[in-house]
C-alpha cells in the first residue's frame, strides 16, 4: 500500500512514506480491510517506518583542510586555557523582528497569546540583531543586541564592551592579556574581512590586547561553542514568546539560565552602523597581523601597536 509513495536511502536502509495514516487506512478499507489509522501506525512502526525530521548533515561542498583546522582550533583552544587565557567564541545569532509576532515554540497556557496574523516589517517596532561572546572556560555569554546592521563594527563592538564589563575582571594583570577568539569564516566577523581585522586592530591598541583568531570552516559554524552552548538555550527560554520590545528581549536573554550554571548578560546597542564600508590600502598596512604557519588563512594574531592607549580608555 506505501509502496509508491515509498523514498528511502539505500545505503542506511531508512525508509519513509508521504502518506498519512489515515489516507493509508481508508485505502485499506476501500480494499476490504477493516483497520483503522492506529493499527496502521503499530504496523508501520513494524516494518521500520517513523516520524523524522530533516537533519542538516550535508554540505555541498567539504573543504579539504577542514579536518587539520578543527584539530587546529581544538589546540590552540586547549592551550589558552591552560594558561588561563580567555577564549571565546562569537556569531551573530538570527536577526528577530520586534512587535507583537508570532515566536516559534510552545508554553503551558490556559489560553494562547494573540499576536498579528502578518510578519510585515512595517509593523514591527524594529529588529533585534543579537551578536554573542561566550566565555568557554567560565560558561558565560553576554549579547549585545543591535538595532541596526550587522556590520564588523557592530561586532567588534560588542567584543569591546564584553571586554571592558566583563573580560578585564574575569582575566586580570598583564598575563592574561592575550584574547582568543574563535569565529565562523563569514558574516560580520568573516576571515576574509579587512574592516574585522581593522576593527581588532583598534581594540588591540585600546586595551593592548594580543588578539588571536581562529575562523571555522565554511560548514562548520555548528561546532562553534556559542550556538550548542548559548544560543539554543536563548531560543528555548523566549520559545512561544512574542518579542512585544527590546525590554523583553533583553530580560528574556538575562534571564537565560541552565543547570550547569549558565549566566548571560545582554546591552541594548542602538548605534546606527553603516553598511558598505571598506578600508584603504594605507590602512591595512598598519595593521600588525600576523598570519600563523598552519592555515594562515584561518588563523592570525593582531598584536596592538605602539601607540598610546586612549584617554577614555579603562581597560588598564
């Protein structure tokens, strides 16, 4: 009875059907049996069948040094932490409107919430652009939420203000001056990005910090710690909620707790970043790169220049 609506992969030997239980059943019974939908679905179960997902497990193409630079990564990451360096990992997580829309997911209600019947962006109050920094060895995040572009200045930003709240106490004394950072290869922190490696220049000058980075792979992005370590457990914590303002999203972010002790904080950046910029030639020639042997276009450290902190700085 499935066995024309029958797909299956020949090498795992999964098989799965486009019909439903009770379109199967009333052909049954439209054949002379008598079954109904529950009994289809134990004898289904039977020959192998179930409900599935699509699972993202394929990229359309694989990268041949993709293996080196994840053992790379995992060094250069071990290291650090041995010599209680901080290292963390940043993404921007998926751009939401603002307003009363529908959220994805479910809460125990007696009643549901109303929210608009459309996602037009005109409706919405603005859009909320979160850009993480997650602590690996403390296990904390801090996001900051932009209302704007998401831009290499918006995330080194972000980065800036991690570090002068939060980094500069968690990693005190010269010793510890020396930031990893672990990132995907494109978006606002892209690896082929000279304003992002421009903009690490600048924060490298202000708090003298020697910035090391190492970019996953294209493909990759899901072994980066940030998006299995903080950003699930944000979706999960505003899950079936509307995101009415920026209030809400902020505390719904605060908020974000788990067992193991998860904490993050969140910063309302509401500055208006421009889009398109580049850098010149003369530019990039002063900033003080330095790729590494192994995959050099992955892994470099900006080393912060001779020059003199800014007065308004207070990262010493």
């Amino acid at each position: 009875m499935v066995k024309d609506a029958t797909a299956g992969d020949p090498v795992s030997g999964i098989t799965w059907t486009r019909k439903t239980l009770r379109a199967i059943s009333v052909e049954l019974r439209a054949a002379g049996f008598k079954v109904g939908h529950v009994t289809v679905r134990r004898l289904l179960i039977d020959e192998g069948y179930r409900l599935r997902t699509n699972r993202k497990r394929l990229t359309k193409s694989s990268n041949p040094d993709r293996d080196e630079q994840m053992r790379y990564i995992a060094q250069t990451r071990r290291t650090h932490l041995q010599a209680k360096k901080p290292v963390i990992s940043v993404d921007t997580k998926q751009r939401e409107l603002v307003g009363n829309f529908k959220n994805d997911g479910r809460t125990w209600r007696k009643q549901a919430v109303d929210v608009l019947s459309t996602d037009y962006p005109n409706d919405a109050e603005g859009v909320a652009i979160p850009y993480g920094v997650y602590d690996v060895a403390r296990n904390e995040g801090f996001m900051a939420v932009g209302t704007s572009h998401q831009t290499a200045q918006f995330a080194v930003a972000a980065i800036r203000v991690w570090w002068l709240t939060t980094g500069c106490q968690r990693y005190p004394g010269l010793a510890q001056r020396a930031l990893l950072i672990e990132a995907d290869s494109g978006g606002a922190n892209a690896a082929r990005s000279w304003l992002w490696k421009y903009e690490l220049q600048t924060l490298a000058d202000e708090c003298r910090l020697t910035i090391t980075v190492t970019h996953l792979p294209t493909g990759a992005s899901k072994w980066n710690p940030i998006e299995h370590r903080l950003f699930c457990h944000v979706t999960r914590n505003w899950a079936g909620q509307p995101l009415i303002n920026y209030d809400t999203v902020l505390n719904f972010i605060r908020t974000t707790k788990t067992l193991p002790g998860l904490q993050c904080q969140a910063w309302l950046d509401q500055t208006d970043y421009s889009t398109g910029l580049k850098i010149t030639a003369e530019q990039r020639l002063h900033i003080n790169l330095k790729p590494h042997r192994v995959l050099p276009k992955w892994n470099y450290t900006i080393r912060p220049r001779r020059l003199r902190p800014a007065k308004s700085s207070t990262c010493t």
